[in-house]
C-alpha cells in the first residue's frame, strides 16, 4: 500500500521497509495547456549535503550533466527534454548502503531549463509528483503530489531523504525558489557558474 504524503510531513523509509536499500526516486509532471513556443524541460537533480546543509563540490551534485556520485550511490538516469506520456518523467536511483557516511541529507530537486529565457515558471506546472519505489521489487513505498502552490517559482526543492543514525527518512519540502538552478545551488552552498 503506497503512503501519500502532504507537505511539512516526514516518514521513516527503511526502519518500517526492512532490507529496503536501493530506492527509485521518480518524478514526474505535467504542463498545463499553454503555449509559448517551446517545450517545457524539467530536470530533476539530486543534492548531497553534509552536516551544515551543503554540498562540498561538483561530484555532490547529480544531474544530467552529471549523472553519479563518483561510488554510484547517486544516479540519474537520463534527461527528458519534453515531460510527455505517463508516469515517472525522470528517475534518480539512490542506493542507501553505498552514501558516504558523512552525506547526511540527499536534496531532490526540479528546475526548469531556460525558464526566463522561455517565460516559463512552475505556475504552469500540474501533477507534480514525487515517488519512492522499492527497486528490488518495483513496489511503489510512498507519493508526494507537490498540488498547484507554485506561481512564479522556477526550482522547487520536492523533498529531502536523510539518516537518522543507521535508518533513512523522507521529508516532504515543496519549497519552491524564482532564479532557477542557480537559486537552488547557491541553496545548497554550490556556484552555478
């Protein structure tokens, strides 16, 4: 039975999921029925913090670009450029046994690509959703649906799982930023350029 999540709230994901060690994280949305001439293109990306919050360097920040954590703890597996069809739209493969210890939290994020350049902003984002699924068994574990608070927005911080002593935890954020990736790295104590 899969959990939905509100905003604020937190869950335990492997102390109530026995052997639970690889997760999926999937992403997935819809625009709504606009068009200002380009398609939108969200990118999903994962942040790993440490204890004051940020990140220390490039290989601390997951994206397409990027797309591991030099172990592979981390792994985003690919970039859709237009969020067609259903489903999860982009995935990050999490594999709680092989983070580094001193990874406390991993930021999940989704920004908007050229968003000011395209005029394009999370208000014209609908059914943004997070999900973890347990990758052994492809069991869906727990889903957050962002709902439609977003207006000018252009990054949104989904949600955050982080350790507590040896078991791992999810916390629902939908925090949204206007400044896209910049915003979100300088967030979590990167220089975007």
């Amino acid at each position: 039975m899969t959990i939905s999540l509100s905003k604020g709230q937190r869950i335990d994901l492997t102390k109530t999921n026995p052997g639970l060690t690889k997760v999926i994280v999937g992403l997935g949305w819809d625009t709504n029925k606009y068009n200002g001439g380009s398609d939108f293109d969200l990118d999903a990306s994962a942040f790993m913090l440490y204890q004051d919050g940020k990140a220390k360097g490039v290989d601390d920040f997951v994206f397409y670009n990027n797309p591991k954590t030099p172990n592979g703890s981390v792994v985003h597996t690919g970039d859709n450029r237009t969020g067609e069809g259903d489903g999860d739209d982009e995935q990050i493969i999490m594999d709680f046994s092989l983070v580094p210890a001193n990874v406390e939290r991993v930021g999940i994020t989704v920004t908007i690509h050229d968003a000011q350049a395209r005029s394009q902003n999370f208000g014209q984002v609908s059914n943004a959703f997070v999900r973890i699924v347990d990758e052994s068994n492809g069991r869906e574990v727990l889903r957050y649906d962002l709902g439609e608070d977003f207006s000018v927005e252009t990054a949104v911080v989904i949600c955050e799982l982080y350790r507590q002593g040896s078991d791992w935890k999810f916390q629902a954020i939908g925090s949204g930023f206007s400044g896209g990736l910049a915003a979100l790295c300088k967030n979590y104590g990167l220089d975007a350029n």
